[in-house]
C-alpha cells in the first residue's frame, strides 16, 4: 500500500513537470509566432515614393514631345502608331520608328541615373507591344497604375510602368 | 549522523532525541532541528533553483530578441522618415511657383519651366536666399536633369549638412518645358536630403 502511494506520488510529480515543461514551450512559440507577425507586416507595406515615381514616369513620358517629329507628344505618335501608322517625322521615320527610338533614349538614361530595373509595359497594337522594355524583377515590383491612350476603334493603348526593388 | 548515536551498552546505532512518526517515515526531533534520513530536501532546493535560472534565462533570450527587433524597426523608420522628407521637399520643388510650368495664371502638374529653373538657381547661390528657402527645403541638395532631347542639369538648391551621415537620394520624373520654343522635355529632378542619426 506504501509502495503503491509512493509511486503514484512519483508518477503525478513527473507529470506535473513535463506539463510545466511543455507551457513554457508554447509560450516561447507563441512569442515568437508574435514577433514574426509583426516583422512580416511591416515589410508587406507598400512604399510611396516608388509607386509616386512609376506615376509621374508614364505621365511625364507620355506628355514628351519630340523635336524630330514637329514636337508632337509620345502619347501621339503612340496613337499614330496603334491605328494607321501613317503619320512620317520630317526625319523620315514613321510614328512607330520615332516612339521606338525616343523611348529607348529616356529609358536608357533613366536607367542610369536610377541604377535600378524597371518595366514598360505598352500593351496594345502588336506593332506597339514591341516597344516595351521588360527586365525580369528578382524581388517584388511597384507598378503604376495603367494610364490608357485612347484609339479610334475603342481598342485603347494601355502604357504602365514597373520599378523592381531595390 | 546526527541524527544517531551508538549505544554504549548493545553498540547499536539508534536515532538520537525523540522518535515521532510523521507519515510513512519516523521523524528524529534532536532539539529544534527535524532531522531527515534522506536528502531530499536539498534536490528540491536545487529544483526551485534551476527552475528559476531557467525562468530568468528565458526572459534574458526574450529581451534579446525584442532589442534586436526593436532596433531593426528603428533603422527602418527613419528610413522611412528621410524617404518620405525627401519625397516632401521634391513635391514642394516641383509645385513651387518659383519654378513651375504656367499658362494664363493656370499651373500644369509636374513640370519645371527651365527658364524660371535658370534664375532660381542663380538666386539661390546668395546666403540670403538660401536662408529663406530653408524653411522649405531644409538641408537638400536639388538638382533638375534634363534627360531628352538634350541632357543638361541645373542646380536649384544646395544646403548640405556637414558632417552627415544619413543621405537620402530621390528621383522624381518631371516635365521641363521651354516657353520659347514651347517644347516639353523628358526631366528628372534629383533631391539628396541629409540627417544625422
């Protein structure tokens, strides 16, 4: 009968102890759990001034003129370009030979002012298509919202701009 | 030991004061003192002792990891804060009336005229001028690059804080039109802000 109570004391002592054992485990996984939320929600957030600059890009890109081309805006020889292409810059080069070569310039030189990697996305015309620069992003991207050039026929050109993280 | 004392008489070892029994085992009272056969009581000292030292090793791990965490979140706020002061004072540069594009009295949104951007940097290279804009760009440095047709930089404001060890660099596009010819070009206004930490 001693032996009997004697160990069953034993018995509950033990257990007691791997309980107090296994909450202090959980509260250590509980804070960490906690902690990672916290980390991980401050990195989702977007950042401003990315998003600020992919806007003004395509709205300041959009409303260059072209010298070469009596001063017209991109955004026209863009439309020129999606419908009939039959507009010719006094240097000779049609509307989509223009926009091609201006906006490989401005990319160009952006590119090296900024040192960062950038998509623009021109979606429309496929003739238009082939004037997007795209560079594969290796982390997450800002992008602008989509700025649309309208065309007659109501197939609009949608140009938007990406910047890759830092 | 103790706790017995060996008779002089049999030589037998027999506990010492006044036997009791408490529970399952005999209790030796020698004056004040309880005396145990075993040293029980001693292990579930040390026990309450390492349960303790291991209580407070966790709590030490934890402050640990919230320091380290709270100092990454410090270094990134004030990045955050220097990103979005730079932010500020490219905005102001840009709706400046110093420097912005308008026509009939009717401001256009993100555009320099060059020309109002020539004078403003000469007026700016006087201390004076310089004093006066402080309360608008503070310690920056703001420079207008045209990037097509031609490339060209104009230096609208410097105020740098010396000795800075915090400098933040925006880049904001912007349209710089040229009322004589009535040209937009492609821009870029470069803003550096300085802190120190």
């Amino acid at each position: 009968m001693q032996c009997r109570n004697k160990h069953s004391k034993t018995q509950g002592k033990g257990q007691m102890e791997i309980m107090g054992l296994a909450i202090i485990i959980i509260l250590v996984v509980l804070a960490l759990l906690f902690t990672l939320h916290f980390v991980r929600q401050e990195s989702q957030e977007r950042s401003i001034p990315d998003s600020l600059m992919a806007n003004m890009f395509v709205s300041t890109y959009l409303d260059t003129t072209v010298p070469d081309c009596s001063n017209v805006r991109i955004k026209d020889l863009l439309k020129d370009c999606g419908q009939s292409n039959s507009m010719v810059c006094p240097s000779g080069k049609t509307a989509c030979q223009q926009a091609e070569g201006v906006t490989k310039r401005i990319t160009s030189s952006y590119e090296k002012i900024l040192h960062r990697h950038f998509n623009l996305i021109i979606q429309g015309p496929q003739n238009l298509q082939a004037m997007s620069i795209r560079v594969a992003c290796s982390g997450e991207r800002e992008s602008s919202k989509p700025f649309i050039v309208p065309t007659i026929g109501g197939t609009g050109i949608t140009v938007r701009f990406e910047i890759c993280e830092k | 030991m103790m706790c017995t004392k060996k008779s002089k008489i049999t030589g037998i070892e027999k506990p010492r004061g006044i036997v009791q029994k408490a529970g399952t085992k005999n209790v030796v009272l020698v004056g004040r003192m309880l005396c145990f056969g075993s040293k029980k009581s001693q292990i579930q000292m040390f026990e309450s002792v390492a349960i303790l030292v291991v209580f407070f090793f966790f709590i030490a791990f934890g402050t640990t990891i919230w320091y380290g965490a709270q100092k990454a979140s410090f270094a990134q706020d004030l990045e955050r804060t220097l990103e979005s002061n730079a932010l500020a004072i490219a905005l102001r540069a840009s709706h400046a009336p110093e420097l912005d594009c308008s026509l009939l009295g009717v401001q256009r949104q993100e555009c320099i005229d060059i020309t109002k951007a020539a004078q403003f940097a000469n007026i700016t290279l006087q201390e004076q001028a310089r004093l006066s804009y402080f309360e608008l760009f503070g310690f920056s440095t703001i420079v207008l690059h045209q990037l097509y047709p031609e490339n060209l930089s104009v230096l609208l404001y410097n105020n740098q804080l010396s000795n800075a060890t915090d400098i933040h660099a925006t880049f904001l596009p912007i349209l710089v039109e040229d009322p004589n010819k009535n040209t937009f070009s492609f821009g870029m206004l470069e803003v550096h802000t300085y802190a120190m930490p």
